[in-house]
C-alpha cells in the first residue's frame, strides 16, 4: 500500500465514464432537437430498465424519491390515518406521510439490521394504522423483511419500502423494491446511481401503476387530457434526467461489484482497529453499499475523528445515517411518543467510511491505514 501516494480521499463522488458520457450527448441532441423533453420515450425506456433490471411488474418514474413515497401514500389513502415510520430515517420517509395527509407514528429500530423488530411495530399497531414503512439504511435488506410483509398482510396494512438507498440490493436473490406493495427508490446524486435528480415507484399491482401515472402529472386523466381526475402535482421525470438514470442503470452491477470490493478491504481492516466495528451484513443479503456503516466506541468524540481525518490525512467521512433521529427534528417532535433508545444509540455511535463507485483498492487501504493512525490497533 502506497500510502504515502494518496493525501485525499472525498467522503463519496459521481461516477460518469467516458463512454457514458459520450452516450448521454449523442441522445441528449435528439431530445433538444425533437423538443420531447418531458415524459418522452427515454422516461418510458428508463421504467422499463429499472422494472426488468429488479424484476418486478411495474416502474414509473418521478421527479424524486420524495415524490416516490408521497404517492404510493395518496394512492394507498392515508389521511388522518397513522403510518408507522422508524425514527432512524431521513426526514422525506416522514414528510411524504405528512404531504399525504397521513400521521406518521414513529417507533425505534433494532441496533442490529436498523428496522424494527416484529414486537415493535406489534405495540404500534392500532385501529388508526394504515401500514408500515420499512426503510433499507445504507443499502441493506433487513432478514426481517419477509415476516414484516407476513405480518402486514395479516393486518390488512400495506408494506412500503423505502428502498431510497438500495438500488440493487438483495436479499436471497430477490431485489429490495420486490417484497412490500410497493416501493420507493432515489436518484439523487449521492445515491450508487443517480439521473441528477430523480425517483421510481415500482410494484406488481397494476392498479398502483395506473394510479401513479395519473398522480405524477398533476392528477390528469391522460397526457393529452385536461381532465383532472385527482389531487396530483408536478412530479414529472424529465427526458434529460432519464437518460442519465438509464446510463447509470446500465453501470449499476459493476457499481455495485466495485464497492463490494472496497467493502471487503475494509471489513478485513476495520476489525483490527481500536473502538471501532462494521455493522454486521447477514449471510444472503447482497448490499450496494450505498454507506459502509462502522459503529464506533461511545468514548470516541465523532466530530473530533473526523476532523482529525480530514485534516490530517484528507479522508472525509460519508454523511451518518442519521446524526439524528426524526423524534429530535424539530419538525417532527409531536409524532414522537414514548423512548426510542436504540435509535439514539445507533445515530450517535456510528461512522459511514468513504466509498464510491471507482473507488480504487489503494484509496480503500489508505483509508485504513488512515483511521489506524487515527485510532490505533487493538
């Protein structure tokens, strides 16, 4: 390992090749010639892609993933009824319950896979529960999944994922996106693919399909059409955005096998350092590795590190997910009831290292190298 070689390490970074590129330019002077920029056939061939790449009936693609959630939310009718969300999620799961109409119930995570266990949700669950959300942190499929599906069809609640993190992840072969009613992916830059700004909804139920058509295009009845037949919005995908989504697509696998590789160098370093130890990915799971989660002793000042990492050795840590909960948000304080101390515990103990879709192994190793300096040896 050369680590005297490499002196910066960004925290994560957009990855167009050349060829991409050049593919992207060749089809964007079409769509600025043909004027055809808005649900255009690129959006049609961008949902056909994502659906066939999962393997999953249906596709339709929006403006974000916020938009992704907020629909399947309207279309499954929430309002004034509760969604229970984990407080360990981004601010959109909880959001898109609010937009929708519904109240979102928010319940605390298991420290092992960051969903909740079967018991939670169990006491959560009320006359007033419409479903559940299930949220893949970090780009990991929870083995839970399967018996949270069980349970909600046993209730009548539907199961959305939110799978803004888990652009081809698995789970025993099946892809995140595949297990609830229907689910929500982002493309937003930082994700392992992105379109610039973007979402999917997908789902086997071709009702939900129909349905989100109509939403995503201010609730109108057909393109052509003025006539408004729901509550929808501009949650429309443009074509230039598509195409970045379908190049992007096409170099998802490889994406995906690049970041495994870093994923390995350091689930074979980390465990050699003081204070500091990879969250646990279960045999049969597939993760994308959108973060590689590290929990860090509670001893450790977590800014301290990662300004010392920054500046000494120009390695910057990824974002956390989260630094804090959504029963800490100012926002969404009156959903929070009760404790939530696994959650707290999680946000503040944990650390995402650098990783990026061309990320190469002698960045990895230098990033271990950088944190043993750091950290020291155990």
């Amino acid at each position: 390992m050369q680590t005297l070689a490499i002196r910066k390490v960004p925290a994560a970074r957009v990855v167009f090749s050349a060829e991409s590129q050049a593919w992207v330019h060749e089809r964007l002077t079409e769509v600025l010639s043909t004027g055809a920029l808005t649900l255009g056939k690129y959006t049609q061939q961008f949902e056909k892609e994502f659906s066939d790449y999962i393997k999953v009936g249906y596709a339709v693609a929006v403006n974000s993933g916020t938009s992704a959630l907020e629909i399947p939310l309207r279309i499954f009718g929430v309002g004034g009824r509760e969604v229970i969300v984990p407080t360990n999620t981004f601010f959109a799961t909880a959001a898109a319950v609010v937009h929708a109409g519904g109240i979102p119930r928010l319940v605390d995570i298991d420290e092992k896979d960051l969903v909740p266990d079967l018991e939670t949700l169990e006491r959560a669950v009320s006359a007033k529960t419409a479903g559940i959300i299930v949220v893949h942190i970090g780009g990991a499929i929870s083995l839970r999944i399967p018996e949270i599906r069980s349970y909600c069809r046993s209730k009548g609640l539907f199961l959305l994922e939110d799978a803004a993190h888990a652009q081809g992840s698995s789970l025993n072969g099946q892809f995140a996106g595949t297990f609830g009613d229907a689910a929500a992916f982002s493309f937003y830059p930082t994700k392992v693919m992105t379109s610039g700004e973007g979402g999917m909804i997908v789902s086997n139920d071709a009702k939900i399909q129909e349905e989100a058509l109509i939403y995503r295009d201010q609730g109108k009845a057909g393109f052509l059409e003025n006539k408004h037949t729901r509550m929808g919005y501009n949650w429309r995908l443009s074509e230039i955005h598509a195409l970045l989504g379908i190049v992007q697509l096409q170099n998802l696998k490889p994406f995906i096998e690049r970041r495994n590789a870093v994923a390995r160098i350091y689930n074979e370093g980390v465990p050699r350092l003081k204070s500091l130890r990879p969250l646990a990915i279960p045999d049969g799971v597939v993760s994308n590795y959108y973060k590689y989660v590290a929990l860090l002793d509670p001893a450790i000042d977590r800014p301290a590190l990662k300004k010392q990492l920054r500046e000494e050795h120009g390695v910057s840590l990824s974002g956390e997910v989260y630094e804090l909960p959504l029963h800490f948000q100012p926002i969404f304080k009156e959903f929070g009831r009760g404790t939530y101390p696994k959650a707290e515990k999680f946000c503040k103990t944990h650390v995402c290292l650098p990783v990026y879709s061309d990320m190469s192994e002698d960045e990895a190793d230098y990033v271990v190298w950088s944190l043993e300096k750091t950290l020291g040896k155990n």
